[in-house]
C-alpha cells in the first residue's frame, strides 16, 4: 500500500468523505481555473471550506489558490481556509516570485505539481528547473511519469530497459530517495500495487480527478474510476 494516497480536484464533502472511507489520506482541491479540463472541478472557498470540514484527523488537505489570493494580507479570504499545503503548478515558479506569499501565510507547506517525466528525461533534469528556495524541508513534489505515451507502467517496465539512456525504474526510485514524491501514471487495479514494490523510495500515489481533458500529455480518472482503482488499496 502506498504511504501516502492523494486526490486532486476533489469537489463536494460527499466525495472527500467517500474518499477517506476508501483510504485516501491526502485531500486536494483547486480554486483555480485549470485550461487542461472542461469540467466543473473549481471549487468556491465556501465549498473548499465544507470539504475541509469533513476531513478526519490526520488527512491532509492542500488548496491550489488564484494567484490573487496569496498576498498574505489581513483581509485576505482565505484566512478563514484552514490547510496543510499550498498547491502550484512547478512551471509557474520561473515567472512568479511566490516566496514572500509563502512566507506571509504561516506555516503552510508546499505541494509542487505539473511535473512530468518522458522515456528520454535525463534524471538530473527533472527537478533542475525548480528554484532552489522551494527544495525545503516538507516540500513535495508530484511528478506524471511518461503522460504521452499509452501504456505509459508497461513502458517504462519493459520497453526502457532495453535501452540504457532511458529512463529507468531505479532513477525515479532514486529521486524519491531525495525528496518527497507523488507519482501518478495509468494507474488501474491491476498494477497499482506495483509502484509500491518498485519505486520502493515513493512517498505515495496520487490521482487527478478530471473530465474532458483537452490535452493527452495527462494522467487523470473519471470519480467513477479513482474508486474503483481505489478498491485494489
């Protein structure tokens, strides 16, 4: 079973609760506005407040905020929004200097997301673009492995093994030895316990909730579908 088990873009308390009966032990939600979807997934503070509400002790929540909304100031509405990490996109961090909100907003850490891994990502490269003042203590790090590609677990299993410049099961496994990884894929009931036994390093899972995507350089599940991948827990 993996460490940790997160779900991004949860919606309603109906699904964090039935989340957390199905063992997830990370809850995500976005007030943002994300372009890779056509869906309803965004959430109001009022309703990420209500799903923060049903949350049981020792589940933890991460809010993905508009950018308006980290200035740290007394009147700022998310004051009321109690949570245990900030989500950004990792590519955001090269044009927007989001240290000082960080800093201002207490003790909250930080999840990076959007990172992906291709068959022909050189290891050393994979985190190089992230500035160095987010590589503390307590960040973590969700990283897509091989979004483009159909297959994407088998792939990398048996078909980057065969040529030694790829990239390997044991590179990824040694970068979760250096920080704290989130990996998601093509997850399924079938090979789900999988990453587990070999990326051994792993901080844990995570499934991005998600209808209608408009691109398919993404790993995402219908609800319908993180339950039943949920059930091989």
């Amino acid at each position: 079973m993996p460490r940790i088990t997160k779900v991004d873009r949860v919606c309603s308390p109906d699904e964090a609760i039935t989340l957390q009966d199905k063992g997830v032990s990370f809850i995500g939600v976005s007030m943002t506005k994300d372009i890779r979807f056509k869906d309803s997934r965004r959430v109001s503070l009022e309703e990420a407040v209500a799903i923060r509400d049903v949350l049981r002790d020792g589940v933890s929540f991460s809010v993905e905020l508009p950018i308006a909304y980290l200035n740290g100031s007394e009147n700022n509405p998310i004051a009321s929004l109690d949570f245990d990490y900030i989500q950004v996109d990792a590519h955001e961090l090269t044009y927007i200097d989001y240290m000082e909100h960080y800093q201002s907003l207490g003790d909250s850490k930080l999840v990076l997301s959007g990172i992906d891994v291709s068959y022909d990502s050189d290891p050393s490269w994979i985190l190089s673009g992230v500035a160095q003042e987010f590589m503390r203590s307590g960040t973590i790090f969700q990283i897509d492995i091989l979004p483009e590609i159909s297959n994407s677990w088998e792939f990398l299993k048996t078909e980057c093994p065969k040529f030694s410049e790829d990239l390997q099961l044991a590179d990824l496994d040694y970068l979760a030895s250096q920080f704290q990884i989130l990996f998601t894929t093509d997850f399924s009931q079938e090979n789900l316990s999988e990453l587990s036994i070999l990326i051994p390093n792993n901080f844990g899972i995570y499934l991005v909730l998600g209808e209608h995507s408009v691109r398919e350089d993404v790993h995402f599940f219908s609800y319908s579908e993180v339950l039943r991948i949920l059930d091989a827990l």
